[in-house]
C-alpha cells in the first residue's frame, strides 16, 4: 500500500482525529497511488497514523478511514461504518410521524465525502469525494440489503465533485424507476420532493426540529418567510395559526411545489402569499413600501462555502438581517440562519449584532438553533456544525 509522509509538526490535527490531511501538510508520498486509493499515514518519523483516501486532485488531499492502521478498508468496514450510522437514527432520531432522514452524515459518521439520505421509500445518496467514489458501488449494494425494497438514487451534483476532480452524476442505481411524485411527511406535515432537480438531495431535512419550532411564534401573526424554496417554513407557519403568511423565493417552480404542498395538507390557501424575486431587491421594496411583520425567517443559501469567501458573505448576511430588524415590528421575530461553512457561530452573531446596530433597534437573542439531529456534530471535525440559527426578539 502506498504511503503518505507528513511534514513534521503535521502530524497534530491527525493524532487530534481530525479527518483531513491538505496537500499543504504532506511531505512525499512513497509508492504508485491514484486518486480513491487508501494509502497508509506516517509522520515524519515514520510513525503509523492510520489509513486515509487520497485525492489527487483535491486540496484536502486526503480523508482519514481509520485512525487504526491495522483496520482493513473493505466490505466489513463499510458495512460496520453504515449500520452503526443507521442504528443511531433508528434509536434517538426516526419518529412514527417523520420518514425523511439524513441516515449518514459523511465525516461525522467515519466515511468522509459521503451523504445518504431517506425520502420515504427511497435512499438518496451523493457522493462528494475521491474515497467514496472509488466504493460507490459497494456502498450501493450493502444499504440494498440493508434496505431491500428502497430503491435509490445519485445525487452527486455538488459543486465540491469539480474540486475531487469528479464529474457530476445523476441517476437511479438500484430498484424501482422514481415515482411521478413522491412525498414525504415532516411532523405530520406532507412536502412533494424533487429527487432528481431539487435543492440538495431533494429536501433541506436540517432544518426539521427548527420548522416545527415556529409553530409556537406564529399564532395570529404576520409572517414573511425569504429563501422560502418550497415552503417548510411557510406551511409550519401556517398550521401555527398565522393570519398570513408572505413567502418571497427567486425559484417560480419552488414557488409552485409550495402551493402544492399547502393544497395536499388542506391548509388555508388565502393566509398565504408569493413573490419570486431577488430577496435583497423585494426587502427593499417592502421597506420602501413602509409594510411590517411579526415574525420574519431569513434562511439563504451559501454565501460562503469557504473561509476565503467570509468576508463578501458577511456583507450579505448584513444587509439581509439589517432590512429585516427594519420589517420587524416592535416585540416582533426574527429566525435567522446560516449554513455557510466559512461563517462560524460567533461572526455570524457578530454580524447580526451589527446589522441590528446599523436599524437602531435593540435585539435579544431568546435560543440559539443549528441542524437537526440526524446531521450529528462531530466533536474531531468543527466543520460538521454548519448550520447557524438564532431567534431574536425586537
């Protein structure tokens, strides 16, 4: 087997379990390699580490199997790795009114660069790295028997696949074609999802625990929903008893899924309402317009994959939040999230705080939020709690 030699003084993020090694951290590599292959790490002296995947083209330039160098990479590793992984939802996670789960959660359940999701019958999963890549199949055929009659599906469409030096797939791998809809139910609420041309692997499932959670703010309020994709936020709100509901998304066929989803669950279509547009360009307009509400959800896409990008971000999620403690009425709510990776929790209520100062406004924060529990944190990889949320009061 191939070996990776670190660069000395390298060799502490990975006795510390941290699962990548960067190019930047490895000073030769003995023996012929390809990207995908496990490859042994040493330190500088020679010392075993354990087994990692390397990626040629990536500049985390390999991710940590094992820190026990004598462990095998092979059918029983993954299958151990998935069912240990699988067991952990079904114990403290999967409840009798929910079937969409995240089942593996790629580094924080030992198999970096891989993401399986459930979406009622069907098992979703996307492939983000070298490693996985080269065992896709094998993966393919363990959750087959651990899921006989789940069909699934590819989603690996990630942007971080160009970065591995990976083409996009996508595409069924085993069992039954995909049905013409298919649905799921979130805590007694039913969501159309789009497997094949959906946000993610179909369905945003972090934010399940904080989509039920607004229920209880908006009881005879009026609540504008931004980055509303197709509606969780906006149908949760709904069944809360909201009086009105303003969904804004720049995505008219996520707009069209959202009416669809409040149609299915016989929710009262006249307490909502949609625009597509940009979000920055309609806040404006609504503030220029003098409207308000009581309870505002800010739940944007990425602004920053990457550290490098934080700083160009930050100015996004600032003048968001600014122009929503604008559309805040006094005692009103504001849910207010970020999943970019490059923005850690305390920038990101850094960056509230400023925007709060910049609308003259005092603001508390009454809770703290982040991704539901089938996405566990890792406490060896920070990376793994990226989704950042706070409720605010005006």
């Amino acid at each position: 087997m191939a070996e990776i030699i670190l660069k000395p003084g390298r060799e502490k993020s990975v006795i510390l379990r941290h699962p990548w090694i960067f190019a930047s951290a490895i000073n030769k590599v003995n023996g012929l390699v390809s990207s995908g292959d496990t490859v042994n790490v040493l330190t500088s002296n020679g010392e075993k580490l354990g087994t990692a995947a390397y990626s040629e083209s990536s500049q985390i330039r390999a991710r940590m199997w094992s820190w026990d160098a004598n462990e095998e990479i092979n059918e029983s590793f993954f299958e151990t790795r998935l069912i240990n992984a699988i067991e952990k939802r079904l114990r403290f996670v999967i409840t009798k009114d929910c079937d969409a789960f995240r089942l593996v959660f790629g580094e924080s359940d030992g198999l970096p660069g891989l993401i399986i999701d459930l979406y009622n019958d069907t098992l979703v999963i996307q492939v983000l790295a070298a490693g996985i890549e080269k065992h896709r199949q094998l993966i393919c055929e363990i959750l087959s028997r651990i899921y006989p009659d789940c069909r699934i599906f590819e989603r690996s469409d990630a942007d971080v696949r160009e970065l591995e030096g990976l083409p996009d797939r996508i595409g069924l791998m085993k069992g039954k074609p995909l049905p013409e809809e298919l649905w799921i139910n979130e805590n007694g609420i039913y969501y159309l999802v789009d497997i094949t041309g959906g946000q993610k692997t179909g369905f945003y499932i972090d934010q399940r625990e904080n989509r039920r959670k607004i229920q209880g703010y908006c009881e005879d309020k009026d609540v504008l929903n931004c980055f509303c994709y197709t509606g969780g936020f906006t149908l949760n709100a709904i069944k809360g008893g909201a009086k009105s509901v303003l969904s804004i998304d720049s995505s008219q066929p996520a707009l069209d899924q959202l009416i669809n989803n409040i149609s299915r669950n016989s929710l009262d279509e006249n307490r909502s309402s949609t625009i597509c547009g940009d979000v920055f360009v309609e806040l404006r307009t609504l503030r220029d317009r003098a409207e308000s509400f009581d309870v505002i959800v800010l739940d944007p896409p990425k602004f920053a994959p990457t550290i490098s990008q934080a700083e160009k971000a930050a100015r996004g999620y600032k003048d968001i939040n600014l122009l929503a403690f604008k559309l805040l009425r006094p005692g009103g709510m504001l849910f207010t999230f970020s999943c970019s990776g490059g923005i850690s929790r305390d920038l990101f209520q850094k960056i509230v705080t400023g925007a709060a100062l910049d609308a003259n406004c005092s603001i508390q924060i009454i809770e703290q939020l982040s991704q539901a529990a089938d996405h566990p944190i890792a406490l060896n990889f920070p990376e793994s709690m990226y989704l950042k949320g706070l409720i605010c009061i005006k």
